[in-house]
C-alpha cells in the first residue's frame, strides 16, 4: 500500500512538474513575437527627397536631411533637429539625428558651455554636447564651426537599426 502512495504522489509530482515547466516554455515562446524586417528601407523614404542645400558629415561620410513627403526644398533658412531622418550621399544608409555634437577642442582649451546643452568631457580635447529636442542643431553646429575655440565639431547621425526582443 505504501509502494501506491509513494508511486501515485511521484507520478503527480512528475506531471506536476513537466506541465509547469510547458507553461514556462509557452511564455518564454509568446513573450517575443514575430517581427517584420524590411529589407529595403528605402521604401519608407521613397517620397521624400534630400535637401541638397545641407550636407552634414558624420564618422566620415556625408548626409543630406529629408524633406517632408512632397516637398520641395523652400525659400526659408534649412533647419535641423533631433530625431530627423537624413540619407547618405550616393548611397541607400538612411539615419536619424541624434541630438549630440562631437566637439574637438583647439590646444589649451579643455571644456566649452552653450545654453541648452548637457556637456560631457570625453577627454583629450573632445566634449560631446547632447541638445534637447527643440533645440535647432544646424545653427547650432555653424555656430561652434565658426568658434575659434573649436577644432572640429560634428553631429552624430545614428544609422543602426535597433530591434526590439
């Protein structure tokens, strides 16, 4: 008699077990759905041009800002901010802006303050400044070309694609 109690609370034991762990996988399972990867970006940009009167570098290579879905380049000053999308020159790479300026310092200098920026000392000559959102980036980064403080200021364009898991 003892030998069926102690078979029958195994048996539910066991079954007990193997059910929770099925639910465990089914979670895991339902937790990461199936997302769509375009291959061709390009299609989502397919009606917007470039503005050709801005040309940004960024980690060598040279980006134009898109121009809203069916508009052409206005008579009004070209503006930049975070979070626009911007394609490379000759090329299918699109990014979007990142809010942040690269900053190297000429000899001597060692830190430089602009209103509205958080200012981050990297070292060796080089600050990055990060900008809120309304901040306007393309007088920004005219503005620190033109300091004689600054070496070399570049904005940061982020051409990664990030997918959620």
């Amino acid at each position: 008699m003892q030998l069926l109690k102690n078979f029958t609370l195994l048996s539910l034991l066991a079954v007990a077990a193997f059910s929770q762990a099925d639910v465990q996988v089914r979670v895991i399972a339902m937790s990461k759905t199936p997302q769509k990867v375009t291959n061709d970006i390009a299609d989502r940009y397919h009606d917007q041009l470039p503005d050709s009167r801005v040309t940004l570098t960024s980690q060598g290579k040279r980006f134009q800002p898109l121009l809203p879905s069916g508009q052409s380049a206005v008579s009004e000053e070209p503006k930049l901010y975070r979070g626009q999308t911007v394609k490379q020159e000759n090329a299918a790479v699109y990014g979007s802006v990142s809010g942040s300026i690269l900053v190297e310092l000429q000899a001597g200098e060692t830190s430089i303050q602009l209103t509205g920026a958080e200012t981050t000392a990297i070292g060796n000559g080089f600050v990055l400044l990060t900008f809120e959102e309304d901040a306007e980036l393309l007088s920004v980064l005219k503005t620190l070309q033109s300091d004689e403080r600054v070496k070399q200021a570049e904005l940061e364009i982020n051409t990664r694609r990030y997918k959620a898991h």
